[in-house]
C-alpha cells in the first residue's frame, strides 16, 4: 500500500496511508490530510489512485502545489517523491506492489490506456475544485433573442439544443410571412457555442448584414435578420 | 459522385500494439443510426462491453421508432432541452449503461468492465449527436470543422473550468484519465446535441485511437480530399497505423446527400426575388410610419 508522510522542519508528523480511491490536502476539516495553516488553501490539492498510478492535482489553490521546486497543475507521482505545500512537505511513498511508479520504470500500458476514474468521488471533488476556483470557473451561460424589429417583442430564451425558426407550428419562434419558410433558421447549442443555420425557404437569412447560406457561429450582440424580422443575440448569465 | 441518400462506411482496426481490439461499431443506414464504442477492461470484457453497448442503442432506438406511438416511452426522465427522438438516443444510452453496469458488478469476469460511446442518429430535419468518454463526434460543413462531442476526460472538464489551458491538456499525463463511461455507474449522463443537417454534410465517428493521432484541422483536410466514404476511412486508418497506431482504431463515416440541387429550380429563384422585393417594401413602409 502506498503511503503519504506529512513532515513540517524535517520532522514526520503523521503517516498516512492511502486506502482509499482518493485523498485529499488543505487546511479544512473535510480532507483526508488538513494542514492548518493560513498558506494552505481549504482544499489545496489531491492525489488520485487511477490504475497504478498515483497522480497529485493542484485544486487552483492560492500559493501552489510543488513537487520538488516545480509549481504543477497536475503531475504523476513518482516513488520518494515530494509535495511542498507551504511550508509543509508531504513525501509519496508508493508500495513494493505498484513498482509502476517507481522513477524511471514506465510501466508499459500504464497511463497510455484509457481509465475510469471513481466518478462519484470525482464529481465530488470537481465540485470542490470548481468551488475552490471561483476566478476562473466561467459562469454558465443562456443565449438570448430579443426581438429589434418586426411585430413582436420581448426576449426569447434559448432553452433548447435545438430553436427553430419558422412558420411551422413546431417552431419555437414563429413568425409569419409569406417567404418565410415552414423552418426558416435554426440556432443549436454546440460543444463551440452557439450556431445560427439557414434552413429554408425564400426569407435569406442575414448576420449583421451579411447573407448566411450555410452556418455561422453567434457572437453576442449579433444581428439576425429574417424577411422584415430582426434579433439580437447575447448570452446572459444563468443563476 | 452525388447521390441522394446517405452514404455511410466504417472500419475498426486492431493497431500496432494491442493484442484484441475492443472497439466495436454499426452503420444502419434505413434506421439513420451510426455507434461507436471504445471498450475497456481486461480479457474479453472490454470487447464484451462495446459490443453490447452498440447492439442496445440500436435495438432500443429501432424499438422506438418502429413502435409508431408518439408516446414518450423513455428509460429515465426526460430532457426538456431535447426533442423526442433526442430523448430517445438519451434513454437508449441509459439503458445500455445499466445492462453494462449490472454485468460489471454481478460477472467476476467482467468486473471493471465499460465503454464509450458515440451515436449519431440522421433524420430528415435533425441531427442528433450523442457521446459518453472520449470518442468523438466531427463535422465538416462549408470548408469548416467543428466537434459535435464533448470529452469526459479529467482534462477536458479542467479545460472548461479554466484550470488548465488546451496546450497543457495536450501534454498533461492524465489525458486518458475518463470522468464518465457507460458501465462504472448506475445512471449516466450523456451529452446530447442537436443540429439542423445541411446537404453534404460529413460526420466522422472515432475512438481515441484516432483523434490522438490525427488533429482536428488534419482530420478536416483529410475529409475534404476524401473521395466516397469508404476511402475515406481507409486513408484514416492507413494515417493512424502511419503513425504508430498505439491503440485500436475505429472510424465511421457518413455523407449527407447533395440536395441542393433538386431544389435550385427556376421557380425558386424567381421566389427568391419576390421574397426579397417584399421584405423591402415591408421595410420601406415601417421606416415611412411615424
């Protein structure tokens, strides 16, 4: 079994050992190994057992995690390796067992393969990382249409992969017109954002301005134009 | 060559270095639905595991639009975001988690056993594109690519949070490291997404065995110099065994029919002109109205 040594001015002030999935550093009560020190983050960093692995992952935390003199985002565990975290220094120490991660024996097939990690405590801890980055973690987004001209008015909210628009009775935005075809244009929700795509029918679709015959990507503040009917696109902050 | 169906092709490849390939496809060109799956698991139980998983999401979605009811007969809740046939290939995939996870954890032999998954499902006006782990999802439309897929990869959802940049995620150890399969849990959520076809349209269906090899822009170069479908997926496995081919290799393509054509009649474009001349006097009238 691997093991993690907690050491503060070289001396040992507790053992651990690593029997569970995943272990967890940082100066709150809720981890596996707490430091209760101000230079330690709440949740500061955690180590992960995938395979044969063991692999530290610094949660954004205010002053860094170091293996050696190296500030790292996330990093394979070697044996005899050490994490400094403040002024403390935590020393990995794997088991006979899982040779695999002594230095310099890659063991063939070792991170290479494809690996599930144990994803409730993962969910967990992600949610912990997300809470622990508040910096960067980018807010989710809803994308919005608010109508500019024509005879509606309002906002539409984008709640769906998928709007379209059109004269059909299926569309989530209906508009009427003689040329404007049963689905006129479509916005989906994509892994990139949004994406706004001419359908059919004889209403062109514009993008500030321009004539789309394909699809584009939606930036905020963009201008649709269908017939005599005109949007703007945002994103507005969910929540 | 333009036809006015869909074209669809598909080849799995056991690469260089693995002993069994574990991956496992279908193509199902009446039924629209195109599955790829990347097993994992030692012995047979990662080939077991993908195979099952591709034969499910196709009898379940079969079932379903065979059955001719409108009634929303899913495993699980629905997705409200989704349209029906969206919230089918959602169920679909559900289930076969459920039947990978209850193996898993009842065989000793297929303990530890999951897979990826990727669906893709082509209906006259939708496109569904659906994916659990690293497999992924291409379009190539109108000289661009884009992923119609998200990875459940430790770095991926860094990436998203903003915790680590894309440059570090593709040196970073952990990038085989799964946050989702189907078999390691009860339930499992895929990601679904949903997109409006367009006339030749062309989506790759692969498992990490390629796209570790081959990057996006160059997966869209070979695409566009891609002849029929199955040439196409020659020239990708030929490129990944190329290139080592460290891993199994799967890739599906399908072609969306050109047809745009039919639809250029001359009635269209007069129509066309009309339109445009009635949305300018409509616009004149508002702009005179005080």
């Amino acid at each position: 079994m691997a093991r993690l040594v907690l050491l503060f001015n070289d001396q040992v002030i507790r053992e651990y050992p690593f029997v569970k999935q995943s272990m967890t550093i940082g100066r709150e009560a809720e981890n596996d190994i707490q430091i209760d020190n101000l230079a330690v983050s709440g949740f500061h960093a955690r180590i992960d057992k995938t395979g044969e692995s063991f692999i530290l992952t610094d949660l954004q935390s205010t002053n860094g995690t170091f293996v050696g003199d190296k500030k790292i985002v996330s990093h394979k565990l070697s044996h005899s390796e050490k994490i400094n975290i403040g002024k403390h220094v935590i020393l990995f120490l794997a088991s006979e067992k899982e040779d695999g991660v002594l230095p310099g024996s890659e063991k063939e097939g070792g991170l290479d393969k494809t690996m599930i990690l144990d994803t409730a405590k993962q969910r967990e801890l992600l949610a912990k990382q997300e809470s622990a980055a508040p910096r960067v973690a980018k807010p989710k987004k809803i994308g919005v249409l608010t109508f500019l001209d024509g005879s509606k008015e309002g906002e539409i909210e984008l709640t769906k992969k998928l709007t379209r628009i059109g004269k059909a009775g299926n569309s989530e935005v209906k508009l009427s017109g003689l040329f404007m075809g049963a689905t006129s244009a479509t916005i989906s929700k994509r892994p990139s954002g949004y994406a706004i795509s001419f359908a059919g029918g004889m209403t062109k679709l514009k993008i500030n301005g321009d004539v789309v015959k394909n699809s584009v990507q939606l930036n905020d503040f963009d201008t649709i134009e269908l017939g005599s009917y005109r949007f703007q696109f945002y994103q507005k902050d969910l929540g | 060559m333009q036809t006015d169906r869909i074209r669809a092709s598909g080849i799995t490849d056991v690469g260089l270095k693995r002993e069994e390939n574990e991956d496992s496809f279908s193509l199902d060109d009446d039924l629209g639905l195109y599955v790829v799956a990347d097993g994992m698991g030692g012995h047979l139980a990662g080939e077991v595991a993908s195979r099952i998983a591709v034969d499910l999401v196709n009898k379940s979605f079969r079932k379903w639009k065979e059955s001719e009811t409108s009634d929303l007969d899913l495993y699980g809740y629905k997705d409200p975001s989704l349209t029906d046939p969206g919230n089918h290939i959602l169920s679909s995939i559900r289930l076969a988690n459920r039947v990978v996870f209850e193996m898993a954890t009842e065989n000793n032999e297929c303990h530890g056993m999951g897979t990826t998954i990727v669906a893709l499902a082509v209906m006259p006006d939708l496109i569904i594109a659906a994916n659990v782990g690293d497999s992924r999802i291409y379009l190539v439309r109108g000289g661009e690519i884009e992923r119609l897929s998200k990875d459940h990869t430790v770095v991926a959802e860094q990436v998203e949070m903003g915790i680590m940049t894309e440059e570090e995620a593709h040196h970073s150890p952990l990038n085989h490291i799964l946050t989702r399969n189907l078999g390691a849990n009860k339930d499992v959520r895929a990601e679904v997404f949903e997109i409006e076809p367009a006339p030749n349209d062309r989506y790759i269906l692969c498992t990490d065995g390629v796209s570790d090899l081959i990057l996006d822009e160059e997966i869209k170069r070979i695409v566009e110099e891609g002849d029929g479908p199955e040439t196409l997926c020659r020239s990708f496995i030929d490129e990944v065994l190329k290139r080592g081919g460290h891993d199994n290799a799967t890739v599906v393509s399908v072609y969306l029919p050109d047809i745009e054509q039919k639809k250029q009649g001359i009635l269209r474009k007069m129509g066309g002109l009309v339109a445009d001349m009635l949305a300018g006097i409509q616009k004149a009238r508002k702009n005179i109205r005080p």
